[in-house]
C-alpha cells in the first residue's frame, strides 16, 4: 500500500540520506531489499526538485550526520546492554544534539526551497 500526502521537500531529503546509510550498513538480503524499494521510489521525488550547490552541500551535511547518529546509536545499544549507564546517557546526550544539528539542516533547505512549511520542534 502506498500514500501521498504533501511534506517539506527536506523531509525527502533526509529520509533519501537516511537510507544512503542504511544501503551502507544493512546486510540482511530482505532488508536491504526493502531500503532499496524505497531509496529508488524516492530518488525519483528527489529528482524533481531543483539543483543547486547549496542544496547538494546541506545533503552531504545531512549524509555525514546520519553516519555519525547510526554510530552513536550503535555505541549506545552496546553500553546499555553492557550495563555502562553512565556513558550511555553521553552517548545519548551527542544523539539528541544531532537531532538538533538535523533539525536545523533541514530548515536550511526548507527555506533554501522556499517551502510552503517545515518541520517545528520544541524540546524541554
């Protein structure tokens, strides 16, 4: 089943990154296969919008960010499950800053695009 509903074009962006980083790290055949299906149906709305060096920049800024976020998740996992809570709540600490860093990147290109909206975040 598939859906169309109206996002900002950083969403697409992202996500399109996200799934360049799994394409890297994900090794399960049916899995992979998976990502792949998605990466191509939306390598195909990517194309559609407009190309510019800025928005090739903040996409290999949003790149670089996701491989660190799969590592710090990654460490992360391991220290919890080695019971080191301490460094796991560092760890966590550098994701929720990355979020921060994605959010901003992805109003970067939002506005870069002249969207018609954009992703709002609210922390405590």
């Amino acid at each position: 089943m598939r859906i169309t509903i109206s996002v900002p074009p950083s969403d697409v962006v992202d996500k399109i990154a996200i799934l360049e980083v799994k394409l890297v790290n994900i090794r399960a055949p049916k899995k992979r296969a998976a990502v792949k299906r998605e990466y191509h149906a939306l390598k195909k709305v990517f194309a559609t919008l407009p190309r510019s060096r800025i928005l090739n920049s903040l996409r290999k800024q949003l790149i670089e960010l996701h491989v660190r976020q799969w590592r710090l998740e990654d460490q992360t996992r391991v220290l919890l499950k080695t019971r080191k809570f301490k460094a796991a709540a560092l760890a966590a600490q550098k994701v929720h800053r990355s979020n921060d860093e994605r959010n901003a990147l992805k109003r970067l290109i939002d506005r870069h695009l002249g969207a018609e909206f954009s992703d709002e975040k609210q922390y405590a």
